[in-house]
C-alpha cells in the first residue's frame, strides 16, 4: 500500500504535464466562426487515399503527417473578410519560430512552429480573394514542402474539388464520385476520418 500511492501521484502528474505542454491548434476559433468554405480533418489513412494521382511529392511531404487540418475561406464578403481580420489579429506568433515568410505564385505564405516543438506546423496561404490555412502535427520536410507549394499538387478529382468556384451541391457531387473511385479501388478501411465542414452561405 505505501508503494501505490506514490506511484498513483507520479502517473498523475506526468498526465497533468502532458495536457498542458500540448499545443493547440490555432484554427479552432476561426472555424467556429463558420466562415469558411472547405474544412477537411485528414488522418494517416485518408492522407493517402486523397492521393489518388499517386504524386510522388505529396506521398514524401506527408508520409510522416500524423494529423492535418485544413481549413479554406473565401474573401467574398466584408463579413468574411472582418471576421477572418479580427481572427488573424488575435493571434500571437511571439513564442513561435517564424519557418518561412514569402511570395509564391502571388500568394503571400507564411509558416511557423512553437519554438522547442518539432512536430507541430501552421501555414497560411493567403491570396487577393481565398486564404487557406494548414495546421500539421508529425513531421514536415520544409524543403520539400515548399517546392511542392511552388511547383503544384497534382491530386486528381481532389484537386478540382478544392479549386472548384461552383456552386455546393456540385462539390458533393464531386465527393461522392471520389468515394466511388475508392470503393472501386485497393479495400480501405472506414472513411471515418475524414471529416468536411461545408457551413451553409
């Protein structure tokens, strides 16, 4: 009995370390703000299956990714643009280490990771009318990353999903014919992982 206690507290306390060295993903209070468009929550097996183009540079880029989320907003209102203002204010980036600041292909790219974490990554891709935010946990080659960002993702039906300018209902449709593709394809498990957020305009 004297040896359980003390062993009870150590197990406590480490839990109690772990919860609060976690780093929390900046783009939760954002997406409660239902503004965007696109929300996607992507996991090692439904990484892979949105790789239906099989390239070679996304599968190296992310093979090591144990969860992404993604989140795009379209610029198309002053309500949207406001919201996603006073969300880009708030944020602190002080404690983090900025990784990259640049223009690409017009769009102005900026990623950072907490300073003494190396598993952690936000990006944001932010263009004249669409902002695109990636939040990563795993590890990233940031060089590879980036060149990939410069020379294009090449997804399949994936790709034209994210770029399409129509209208919801043809996004769904989309989806549901990629589901089809899969459930052609290799066996893969539950598609319970991915998770799309498409808020009503």
């Amino acid at each position: 009995m004297s040896l359980r206690l003390p062993v009870s507290i150590i197990i406590l306390l480490f839990s109690l370390i772990g919860c609060q060295s976690k780093v929390e993903n900046p783009m939760e209070k954002i997406e409660e703000e239902k503004i965007h468009s696109l929300s996607l929550h992507l996991y090692p097996s439904t990484i892979r299956m949105v790789n239906i183009a099989n390239d070679p540079n996304f599968h190296e880029v992310t093979k090591n990714v144990k969860k992404a989320h993604y989140l795009q907003i379209n610029l198309d209102s002053e309500e949207k643009t406001s919201a996603y203002e006073a969300w880009k204010n708030e944020q602190s980036f002080s404690d983090w280490e900025e990784m990259l600041s640049a223009r690409m292909n017009g769009s102005l790219v900026n990623i950072y990771t907490p300073q003494g974490e190396e598993d952690y990554f936000f990006a944001s891709i932010e263009s004249n009318d669409v902002v695109s935010l990636v939040w990563l946990e795993g590890k990233v080659d940031l060089a590879k990353a980036t060149q990939l960002m410069q020379t294009g993702i090449d997804l399949g039906p994936v790709t034209d999903f994210l770029t399409d300018k129509k209208e919801t209902e043809e996004q769904r449709e989309k989806m549901k014919a990629l589901r089809k593709q899969m459930n052609e394809g290799e066996a893969m498990p539950e598609v319970d992982s991915l998770e799309i957020d498409q808020p009503n305009k």
